[in-house]
C-alpha cells in the first residue's frame, strides 16, 4: 500500500502559513513556493541510493560517499505544477523534466491528454509527479494513469496540500504510488477547493484571475 509522508519539517510549515496567507502577493507567493519546492525536494531525495568513491583530502586518502545515479524524472502537471519545477531542480539539477496537461471532457468524463512529453526512457526513471494542490485527486490520478500506460514503473507523488478525498483516491488507484505532501488539510468544500487551503494555485502563481 503506498505510504503518504507529510513533510513536517518547521521551514515548510512556516513557509506554507505566508503561501497560504491571501495577503501574500504573486512575486512573494512565486518565491516561497520554489523555497517549499527545494526544501521539499530534500526530503524526497533521503533515501537516494549512495555508491563508495575513493578520494584524496590534502591530507589522507579516504573512502568517501557519492550519489550512484540513480535517474529521476519530474512530472509537473500543468500548470500549478510548473511552480515547484525550478526548486526542485536546484537539488537535482541532473533530473529530466516531463510534461502532462490533461483536463476531463466535459461530457465522457474522460480524461483528455492535451500535452504530454516526457522523458524516452521512463521505465527506467523514478518519476516524481508534481502538483501543488491534491484535491479531488482527479488531475494527479488520471497523470499517474497516463506515465503507466507509457511504461513508468516507479512514480511518487508531490503536493504542497492535499485534501483527504484526493489522498484516498491515489491510495484507492494507486497503491504503489507514495505521496509527499507539505500539508494534509481538512477537507474540500463543494467547489472542490482545499480548506483551509491556499486558494487557486495556478492563479496565484501566475497573477491570473
Ligand atoms: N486546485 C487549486 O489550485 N486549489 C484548490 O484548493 C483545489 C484545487
């Protein structure tokens, strides 16, 4: 069963209470998300596999440790999840970056790929999908379906906040799925967004409306 993991490292929470103050404006919104995104990324990345290097100090020749290249994707889904792209890459500059924008038609409700581009070899890649906001899970959950049907064998989840029902629904689909969350929140309200939450990410990271 996929594990969800909240990050409850006290510079996220910190940082997460001004992304989630309504007062906090697009620039400062933009940078906290990034600076949660890196700090996020860190923790993500813990148990990256190591490999022995032998090197020299000036003084003593010393067995010391590198990471062993383990290859990682990152899947932003567009668009609030361009948001923790850069933030991340400042930890895994090497990782490869894939895109999935998908919305669901109104009338099948079936989810319709509008861009997808995505790294060749993603079956060989732990892939880590990006998407601020977890609310009704539908976007991550038809994402993750997407990079499976394309051959991805290992994917992890990353969002700033979830809601429960988004969380259920990956656990439910996606039970090989870990998540990472920088908060799990109470609950959604009957317009689907996340309470207390943070409001629109996509708007907010973008100055739209
Ligand atoms: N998407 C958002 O950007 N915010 C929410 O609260 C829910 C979905």
């Amino acid at each position: 069963m996929g594990q969800v993991f909240v990050l409850d490292h006290p510079l996220i929470q910190h940082k997460l209470t001004y992304i989630r103050d309504k007062h906090t404006g697009t620039k400062e919104f933009r940078e906290l998300v990034d600076e949660v995104a890196m700090l996020m990324a860190f923790e993500i990345t813990r148990n990256l596999p190591l490999q022995p290097k032998t090197i020299e100090t000036p003084v003593v020749e010393t067995e010391s440790s590198v990471l062993a290249g383990k290859k990682i994707g990152l899947v932003p889904i567009l668009r609030a999840g361009l948001g923790m792209v850069d933030g991340m890459l400042k930890l895994i500059p090497a990782a490869k970056v894939g895109h999935v924008g998908l919305y669901r038609d109104p009338k099948t409700l079936q989810p319709v790929e509008y861009y997808i581009k995505l790294p060749s070899d993603i079956e060989e890649r732990e892939l880590i999908v990006i998407d601020p906001m977890l609310a009704t899970g539908g976007s991550a959950n038809d994402a993750i379906h997407s990079l499976k049907k394309r051959g991805a064998q290992n994917i992890r989840l990353m969002c700033l906040i979830a809601a429960p029902e988004g969380v259920e629904v990956i656990k439910k689909d996606h039970p090989d799925v870990d998540i990472y969350l920088g908060a799990l929140d109470e609950k959604l309200d009957e317009k689907g967004y996340i309470i207390p939450g943070l409001g629109d990410a996509g708007d907010r990271l973008f100055g739209t409306k």
